[in-house]
C-alpha cells in the first residue's frame, strides 16, 4: 500500500487527514486538534489547506505580502477589483 505522508513530523497521511475532514474538521487548526498534523514544523499546513480545499484563500495571500490581518479583509474587495479588470 502506497502511503502518501503530509505531516512527516507525526507520520500523517493524505487518507488520514481526509478522514478526520469526513468526520468534521474543516480548518488545518482542527486536523492539527484531531491528529497533531501541523503543529511541530509546520511545512504541512499549505498541503492541509489544499486537501480541505483552501489552497486559494486571498486573505492568506495578502497576510503573506505584509498587509495586516486586519485590514486584509479590507483590502481583498480592491485587489479583487483590480485582478478583474486587469
């Protein structure tokens, strides 16, 4: 069986963290509650968002530029704005 590891820290794999998204967790702070994936290095936590869904989050992706969290909220309406009419 091939196993597919996203957290190597605490041996975490990818049908693990699907499972525990099955039965409720929905953010990477609640798979890091049900199964600790996330909470030593954290290298997983982009892959965490990605299998939940969450690879695109624009709040994120502003926090990573330097923008406040938050005025990040504020500032995705504009960002958003400009991306379309670009």
């Amino acid at each position: 069986m091939n196993r597919v590891y996203v957290c190597s820290c605490f041996g975490v794999t990818e049908k693990q963290v699907k499972e525990h998204a099955d039965a409720g967790a929905h953010t990477p702070r609640q798979i890091a509650s049900a199964c600790k994936a996330g909470t030593d290095c954290g290298s997983c936590v982009r892959r965490i968002q990605a299998i939940l869904g969450r690879g695109n989050c624009p709040r994120r992706e502003l926090v990573d530029r330097g923008v406040p969290a938050l005025a990040a909220e504020t500032a995705i309406a504009p960002v958003t704005a400009l991306g379309e009419a670009a």
